[in-house]
C-alpha cells in the first residue's frame, strides 16, 4: 500500500518561497496512471486542493495559485515537491500530499500533513 | 469553479442515530462526488468514491448516493468512533473544490 510523508520547514517568512516534498514509499511516482497532488488546510479556507502532477511531469493547478506554484517530480529519489512563492499570512495552512488513481478519482492516499506558518 | 454547498454545518446525534448530510454542485458534476472523513489532527480519510462506492475497509453503514448536483452521505447507526468532520469533494473538474464541512458532534 502506498504511503506518502510530506517534509520541510514549518516556518517561512512573508515574500519568501514555500517548499515542500512529499515522499511516496509502496508504489512508484513513475508508473502507472497515478496522481499526485498538494492540497492544504486553514482555518479561513477549509481544504483547498493546490494542484497535482502525473507521471512524465504534466501538471495542473488551481487557478487561484497557478502563477505562484510549481510542482516538480524527482523520480530518483520517489518524491515529488511543492513550490509556493511570494507567501502571505493566508499561506499558513497545515499542507498535505496525496494520491488519486486517475484523473477523476478520489484521493485514497494521503500525508500526514505538515503545519506551514508564514511569519518573520 | 464549480461550488459545492454542503448542509448542516454541524450536526448533533446520539450513537445508534442514522444521520444525513447533503452536498449539492453548482453545476452537474455527473457521479464524480467523493466524501471523506476527518478527525482532529488527522488527514481527511476516503469513505465513498463516485458518489456510492465504498472504499475499501470502510463499513457498510455508510452509504452515499445522488448524480449530478445533489448527493447524501448517510452513516446509520452512528457508532462512537464516526463523530467527525465530513467533506463532499468533487472530482468532475478542475480545480477539484471541496464542501466547507459539516461537524458531527455526540449529543
């Protein structure tokens, strides 16, 4: 069964860049027709899905976020990462990897999230 | 974006209670209507896929149904461990939006 661990910094300063990665052991970020997406959790937004990548690198992102986010595969190390730049209070959120089976199924696998505050 | 609109809020029940809790589309997402479970510090947690479908572990009291823009969850005999936070999420388009949410709280 597949499982994914998210890990970075938990603090992050306003303007500055937001970077996550998130881990996937029990299944390959390669193969497959696997999903893999960064969604995040505040108090003011509820669940906000961010974007997500497929294999090969095709992406796609929420529009309300695409010109600040990116989200890259390291097929090496089995993991895949989030970039969010130019961070806001409203970035704070607890930040969660997870996966879908295609393009238009549930979420079935996810992190265990990571609390994100911006904050100087 | 399509809007989801989940209802109540939040929702008070005894164990052994069955309890509905409604999620309607802004517009039609076809069957492509999830909903998931969370509990406090916990990642949200898959219980119904394509608006009836168990996933798998997830007991049969459980049940969703609806198509197009208006869907349910039901959970009949609560039980002491399902008093959570639920979420609709709909899977039909990008962005992917989830409901805001409704608490199922003990009475």
């Amino acid at each position: 069964q597949v499982q994914l661990q998210e890990s970075g910094p938990g603090v992050v300063k306003p303007s500055q860049t937001l970077s996550l990665t998130c881990n996937v052991s029990g299944g390959s970020i390669s193969s497959g027709s696997n999903y893999w997406s960064w969604v995040r959790q505040s108090a003011g937004k509820g669940l906000e899905w961010i974007g997500r990548m497929y294999s090969g690198g095709i992406t796609k992102y929420n529009p309300s976020l695409e010109t600040r986010v990116t989200i890259v595969a390291d097929a090496a190390k089995n993991q895949f990462s989030l970039k969010l730049s130019s961070v806001t209070d409203a970035d704070t959120a607890v930040y969660y990897c997870a996966r879908a089976l295609s393009a238009a199924r549930p979420f079935d696998s996810w992190g265990q999230g990571i609390l994100v505050t911006v904050s100087s | 974006d399509i809007q989801m609109t989940q209802s109540p809020s939040s929702l008070s029940a005894s164990v052994g209670d069955s309890v509905t809790i409604t999620c309607r589309a802004s517009q039609n997402i076809g069957p492509y209507l999830n909903w998931y479970q969370q509990k406090p510090g916990r990642a949200p947690h898959l219980l119904i896929y394509t608006a009836s479908n168990l996933h798998r572990g997830v007991p049969s009291r459980f049940t969703g149904s609806g198509v197009g823009t208006d869907f349910t969850l039901t959970i009949s005999s609560l039980q002491p461990e399902d008093f959570a936070t639920y979420y609709c999420q709909q899977s039909d388009t990008i962005p992917y939006i989830f409901g805001q949410g409704t608490n199922l709280e003990i009475k």
